[in-house]
C-alpha cells in the first residue's frame, strides 16, 4: 500500500494532465465554452424556480439561492458518479496497452468534475449578492466540506468504475438511481420537510443529504455548522474510501483481460 | 500475489533487467460472458456450461541482461504479445513471478495514449506524465520530440487532424526520448517513410549503446536478426528455443518450412448479392466468391493466407490480393467436419465483356517466402449489359463535355448547358 502511495505521487502529473484534458475536451466544441458552467446551474435555477413559486406555491424565502446552494454540489455528484462510472472503459485504449496506476483514473474524474464545480460558484454568489444573503465567517469552513465531499465521490467511483467493466448496465443502473437518490436528497425542498422521524434516518443512509444541508446551512440560512456533524459524514466518507480501494485494487486485476 | 519490483532504481546494480520465473498466464474464454446483471442471474439459475481454458503462456523461464537487445520470435498466437503485456505490467500473471528492474517504456501501439481532440503538444504532455514523468522532465524534452518527429508546423494542431503517419511519428519520438532503461518494441519500426524508418532505427541503436535493455518483437525474422544477439522462440505459448539470434531464427525458419498443413479448398463459386451460385454477371454488377475450406481445428491459421486473382482468357492479370486468414474461422453447420465458409467481394467489377477466371490459392509462410497449399478455379461470363457503343474489355464511366466550362462569373447565367454523353 505504502509502495501505491508512492506511486501516485510519482503519477501526480498525470491526475493534473487528465483533469486539463477533461475540462479541455468538455469545453472544446461549444461556442459558449466554459460559461456553461455557469449558465447550466443558472438555467436549471430559474426552471425551479418558477415550478416552485410559481406552480407549485412554495413559501421559501429567496428560492433561487436556497435551490442553487444546493443544486450545484448535486450536480457535482451526479457528473462525477455518471462520467467516474465509465472512467476505465473509455479509457481501455490506454489501459489494455500502457502501464500506469489505472485508480488515478476515477480520481481524476471526480477532480474534474470538482473543477468544475468551483469555478460554477462565483455564479452562487452572484445571485447571493443579488437577492442580499450576507456572507458569515464561516464561509472559510466551505473547504472542509467540499474535502468531504470529494472522498465521498471518490469512494462511490472507485467501486462503480471497475464494477461497470464486470457489469455493463452498472452504467444503466446507475442513471435510474441518480434520479431516485436526487428526490431522496434535499435539493429543491427543506431538511424540514421531511417526516422529523425521519430526518435522523436521511442524514444516516444518505451522506449527500448531509452534506446538501451544511452547505446550505452556511450560505443559505447564515447558520452555524456543527462541527460533529460533519465529523460523522466524514469519518464515513473514509471507511467508504478504505472499503471500495480495496474493492478496486481486487477487480483491478483482470480488468486487463475483461475489457 | 507475487509481484514485480518494478522501477526501483534504487536496484540498479543488479545486472538483470528483466526476469521470468516459470511465467504462465492463462486467458478463460467464456462463450457467454456475464457481462450484464440479467445474464448473471440467468447464470445463477441455470449453470453455464464450462468455460473453456486457454494457456497464452506456459511455465516461461528467462532471463535479460542490462543492456542487451533480445528478439521474441513467434508466430501469430504463439503468445508473443501476451508475453509482452505480463512484461509491462499491463496484464498479471496467472502463476510464476516477474522481476524487472528499471523504467520501462512500452511501444506496443504507437500513439495509443492520445486524445484526439488534444493538441499534439497537449497530447506529448498527456503521454508522458502516463509514464510517471513530470511537466518540467516533458519540458526538458517536448523540443527535441517535436523537431525528431517533424511535426514543428502542425505540433498545436489537434491530432485527429494528423496523418496516420504523423500519429505515429509522434508517437515513437515520445517513446524515444523518455529515457527508457528497459524498451520493449512490438513491430513498431514500420514506421513513416524510409528515411524516418532509418532515423527511428538509429535512434534505437543510439539507445542501445546508451546501455538500454531493448525487448524487440516481431514475427520478420530479419528485422530481428539485425538487432538482436539472443532471441527467444514462442510457439504456442511455450519457450521453445532461446539462445544467440541466428540460430534461433534458423530454428523458426526450419520450423515453418517442416510444418505440415494439414488443409485444402473444397470448392469455389462465384455468387451474386443474394449468395445464389451464378455464371453469368452483368457487366458493372457486384461480384462475390464464396470459398469453402477444410481446416481441421488443430491447424494453426497463423501462417495461412488466401489469395484471390482474376484472370482474363489470354490469362492476363487482372487483379490479385492475399489476405491473413483470422486467427480462426467459424465451423459451418449440416457441411462435413472441419468444413469452413469464407467470401469476398469485388465491388462493381468494371469489366466490359467475356469470361473471367477466379482463382483462390491458399498460401503459407515459409521463411522468407510462400508455398502454395491448394488451389482452385473458377470461370463466369460476363454479359455486357449496357455497353452499347462502346468497346474493349474495361467499363468505364466516360463523358465528352462538349462545350467549355462556364468561367466564375457566368456562374449565374442560365444559358450554360452542357451536353453530355454518358454511358449510364
């Protein structure tokens, strides 16, 4: 384990040089480029918006940001479980004929993908300035969650990414979860909402739950977040990354063979 | 697991580059792969039937000193590539153990790490940190590779507007210039022109004397011969003769000529789209050949080749080509044993008029040359459907154009006809 470790430390030009490849790639072919990053969210903002307020009668003071806040860290999710989930095979070009810690791939999706999701936020505090949500100290705690986060994504890839070279409709399957877990997970609705005994049980099975609702917490409501409660995300998120490393470097060897 | 010390240069007074020690990997052929939850839980249900084993590599045993060029010898599925991946660390081995000591750099596809929406200069970078090297190492290098692969003009173009020859270029200066204590090279010195072949060649060569271990394989014995001073005979899957290059390739030599091939044609008929025998084909038609051939399973299709020609009744060539037959070839069901089916096709066969001779050779492998196996014949008329006016034995689409072409700026004018006489 000791001797990987050094590996990819030896590999670490190659994580950044996939992560610019990805964002070069992504951002390559459309006339508007990287302001899709920041149109998209916008975009999908206003559409709830206007089913909420509209429609639907929702009384949540300043929607816009109380939906943004939290659908830019879902999307993150979503991008990097969706692109993480074909990260080995649509690199078997690469992997059937040159050696290289084949883990750095899931990785570097998930990194990617994070990329991405930062430079959307100047979006998120635009329209914070705009509908006058004040900025707290605690904004400098933003970091920790995302650190969160990412081990929690990287976990989830790093066991769907082999396990779809096993099984190909892993992909399929994961689509349709992706949209379950998203009504599972409080995106466009309060924590509040839900049945309060069942609250307790949200935060439990779901970490991007949690992990919505301390976003949330700090820039949307001005709150204080409880340090503990992230603990307990966090302190998931690892054994999650310990269990599906291993899982990983177990398939890893004959994903040579099935791919 | 038993595996490789690899690129520890801290080991580097040892004098070994690379060893296998009783190496076999062994390749499981499943004729239904559970590649979905649906056919897994069919699986569960009702037990597959056995899957089907196969040993790429049997009990292998070798040694490479540091800086020495060794050839692998083989044909086609005698486990010359596998041997390649277990060496690389791209495939792992099923038993036996894999030492190697020093940085490898594997050519066994040039190119193959690069991204075609990249530009070549983001691909050269893409390519090297693959290897575990450093954007300052690449800066170091990136002049030298652009200007070995003559690609200053186009090096900020994206490589999917690049020539297969650029791609290629490219992609053996990348590997050339990184340094390599140990390269293993897979038919990859057919590269470009000859003149880039001859730089390509002397690079290696300076890598070499540089004290380079070089694992060179190739199924051109003399491309091996003028490399090499040991060389290792692969025959399926098994080392079956290592030991100084000239002998070896004697020994593979003598070996192809010795082999007995054991099979024939059955038959030869020409067909037409629908696959219904013909005689006859209309002039400018499709013309497809179906050969049937006897194969026992045993025999090995890896040195086999077929060859079509066609011949006009003066016996003048028209048109030949041979082609490799594919490492197998499906059984046909309700035929005798053994019976195989194959087709080819002449995309409208521009010939006027008269009979043509279709004749299908199969050829093997014999050192340098190819002995002829079997060989069979067949004739069909051609009927010279819509060829009217014309004479001579090719069809040809022609036109007069009577008149001359319109210039630029009578381009809108109405009044421009053509007239025009064509065949069709």
């Amino acid at each position: 384990m000791a001797s990987q470790a050094i590996e990819a430390i030896r590999y670490r030009a190659l994580i950044r040089n996939l992560v610019t490849k990805d964002l070069k790639v992504r951002y390559k072919n459309s006339a508007l480029g990287f302001l899709w990053s920041l149109l998209n969210p916008l975009l999908m903002m206003v559409v709830f918006t206007f089913v909420f307020t509209q429609i639907l009668n929702q009384n949540i003071p300043k929607f816009p940001v109380f939906v943004l806040v939290a659908l830019l860290p879902w999307n993150w999710a979503a991008a990097s479980i969706t692109l993480g989930c074909s990260a080995l095979i649509d690199n078997r070009a690469l992997i059937t004929k040159v050696y290289f810690p084949r883990i750095l791939l899931p990785i570097s999706i998930v990194c990617s993908t994070m990329v991405n999701f930062i430079l959307s936020l100047p979006a998120l505090f635009l329209i914070m300035v705009v509908f006058h949500v004040g900025f707290t100290p605690w904004v400098l705690y933003i970091p920790v969650i995302v650190l969160v986060q990412a081990i929690f994504l990287t976990a989830l890839v790093m066991f769907l990414a082999p396990l779809n070279v096993y099984f190909r409709d892993t992909v399929v399957l994961v689509e349709v979860g992706l949209t379950a877990w998203f009504f599972m997970t409080p995106v466009f609705y309060p924590i509040e909402a839900v049945a309060p005994n069942l609250t307790a049980w949200m935060y439990r099975i779901n970490p991007m739950a949690a992990i919505v609702a301390e976003y949330r917490t700090i820039l949307y409501h001005g709150g204080v977040p409880d340090p503990l409660f992230m603990a307990r995300t966090g302190a998931t998120a690892v054994v999650m990354l310990v269990l599906s490393y291993f899982f990983f470097n177990r398939l890893n060897r004959n994903i040579g063979e099935q791919l | 697991m038993n595996w490789h010390g690899h690129g520890d240069r801290s080991s580097r007074r040892s004098d070994i580059a690379i060893e296998f020690r009783n190496v076999s990997r062994r390749f499981t052929l499943r004729h239904e792969q559970r590649s979905s939850f649906q056919d897994w839980f069919i699986g569960l249900l009702r037990p597959r039937g056995k899957a089907e084993e196969f040993w790429a590599l049997r009990d292998i045993t070798f040694s490479v000193r540091r800086g020495e060029a060794i050839g692998i010898l083989g044909r086609n599925g005698a486990g010359k590539s596998t041997l390649l991946k277990l060496m690389t660390r791209v495939l792992e081995p099923t038993s036996g153990e894999i030492i190697t000591h020093g940085q490898i750099h594997a050519m066994l596809e040039l190119g193959a790490g690069f991204h075609p929406e990249l530009s070549g200069r983001d691909n050269v970078f893409l390519n090297g940190s693959l290897y575990g090297f450093s954007r300052k190492q690449m800066d170091e290098r990136f002049d030298e590779i652009v200007s070995f692969a003559e690609l200053e003009r186009f090096i900020n173009t994206p490589v999917k507007h690049f020539s297969s020859g650029m791609f290629m270029r490219l992609g053996f200066a990348i590997a050339v210039h990184m340094d390599p204590e140990i390269l293993v090279i897979d038919e990859v010195l057919a590269v470009g022109d000859s003149a880039f072949q001859r730089k390509g060649y002397e690079a290696l060569q300076r890598l070499k004397a540089g004290g380079a271990t070089i694992v060179f394989v190739s199924h051109n014995a003399e491309q091996v011969r003028s490399f090499c001073e040991r060389s290792v005979l692969l025959v399926n899957g098994k080392m079956l003769d290592i030991g100084p290059t000239d002998e070896v390739v004697d020994h593979y030599n003598r070996m192809l000529q010795e082999e007995v091939v054991d099979a024939s044609i059955l038959r030869v008929r020409a067909i037409d789209d629908t696959a219904t025998v013909i005689d006859r084909l209309e002039s400018g038609q499709d013309l497809g050949i179906e050969v049937l051939l006897r194969l026992p399973g045993e025999q090995h299709t890896s040195a086999l080749f077929i060859a079509l020609d066609l011949y006009d009744r003066q016996g003048l060539h028209l048109f030949g080509r041979t082609s490799e037959l594919p490492d197998s070839l499906p059984l046909i069901d309700g035929a005798g044993p053994d019976t195989r089916r194959i087709r080819a096709s002449l995309r409208g066969l521009p010939l006027a008029e008269g009979p043509v001779t279709i004749a299908v050779t199969l050829q093997r492998s014999a050192g340098l040359g190819v002995d002829t196996v079997d060989r069979q014949e067949t004739t069909i008329e051609i009927d010279p459907v819509g060829m009217a006016g014309s004479r001579g034995m090719l069809r040809l689409d022609n036109r007069w154009d009577w008149e001359a072409p319109p210039s630029l700026d009578d381009e809108s004018s109405p009044n421009i006809r053509l007239s025009r006489w064509t065949s069709r």
